[in-house]
C-alpha cells in the first residue's frame, strides 16, 4: 500500500460526492473540486467569498489529459512545461469539457499538469481535472505551510486531507499565457 493511499480514497469519495476538499498540490495548499462540478464550484467561490469571475487553476495528470480539456494545445505549450524548472500554469485559450462556471470571460483556463505524485493518483482515480485554488479567503495572503491556514478555510471545506506538510514556504506556479497562435506572455514568473 502506498503512502497517503488512505487519504487517497477519502479525497476521492468527497470529491465525487460533489465536495470540496483541502489538500496539498505541488505548489501551496489548495481548496479542491472536481472541475466538471459546477456546484462544488460555485462552493469554492463561497468558501473563499470570491467574485465568480475570478479565475481558479485546473490541475491535470498528464499531456494526454490536458489535450481532452482544451481545444487545441499549442504546440509551443509542450516545451514550456518540457523544460519548466518549477511548477508551471499555463493560460490556454478554448477550455473544454469543465464547469462553465471555471472558464474565465475570455474564454481561457488556466491549467498545470501536477509533477506531485498524490494530485496526480487523485486526478488519475477521479479521471477529472481537479481546481487548484489557494487556500485563502478573498484578499488574505497565501499561506506558505498549513499551520497558516486559516480556521474558515478548515471548517469550510468538506475534507482535509491528512498529509505531511512537504512544501515549507512553498510558492505559487509561474504563469504563462500561451494563446493559441503561439504567443507567448509570463504573468508570473
């Protein structure tokens, strides 16, 4: 039995019971759902009394996931995360198959593929993308481990998982816009 698997199913059971989970990424800690839910969803936007046209990240397995969620992935996407460094969010333009409610005005999405091993069995199990989002109400700063989560967030989520905190003072993703006639912008480095 693999380390976390426990936890693993716990997750998997919340999520699709349409719940919203509390969880490790490979980045900060995150508030989750799965990103096809609309309402677990619109739970995240109330949990952190966030403005629905606020955009979350969608996490995904692999290539191969990430290619039945968007209509067409730049070619130039795969070398970015190819050759990334650190863990890498890119802005795709024409998400598919996920919530309206996820897709941002300009019809984008932002989406990692996750390098960390529990996202990504979770993801694999769910066979959905997840949303990523900090685990911070609207306009509090991100926590850097999960002693700095606050309690709203932690009673308000359906399911914290129960893992070793990994990721001391971790930091978010670098963002990267990549539209679809290949241009290229860093909105976070």
């Amino acid at each position: 039995m693999k380390n976390g698997d426990n936890e693993l199913e716990q997750a998997l059971q919340i999520l699709k019971r349409g719940g919203i989970i509390l969880y490790p990424t490979d980045t900060v800690w995150g508030i989750g759902c799965d990103a096809t839910n609309i309402d677990a969803i619109d739970k995240i936007f109330n949990l952190k009394q966030n403005d629905p046209k606020k955009s979350m990240v969608c996490l995904v397995s692999d290539f191969k996931m990430l290619q039945q969620y968007v209509e067409e992935v730049p070619e130039v996407a795969y070398d970015v995360l190819k050759y990334a460094r650190k863990p890498t969010t890119i802005i795709y333009d024409k998400p598919i198959r996920v919530s309206e409610n996820l897709i941002a005005e300009d019809d984008t999405l932002a989406i990692r593929v996750v390098r960390d091993d529990f996202c990504n069995r979770l993801i694999r199990k769910l066979k959905r993308p997840l949303v990523a989002t900090t685990a911070t109400i609207q306009g509090q700063e991100s926590p850097k481990s999960f002693k700095e989560i606050s309690k709203a967030i932690l009673e308000g989520v359906d399911y914290v998982v129960n893992l070793p905190d990994k990721n001391k003072n971790a930091k978010p993703s670098a963002i990267i816009k990549i539209g679809n006639n290949s241009t290229v912008k860093v909105i976070r480095k």
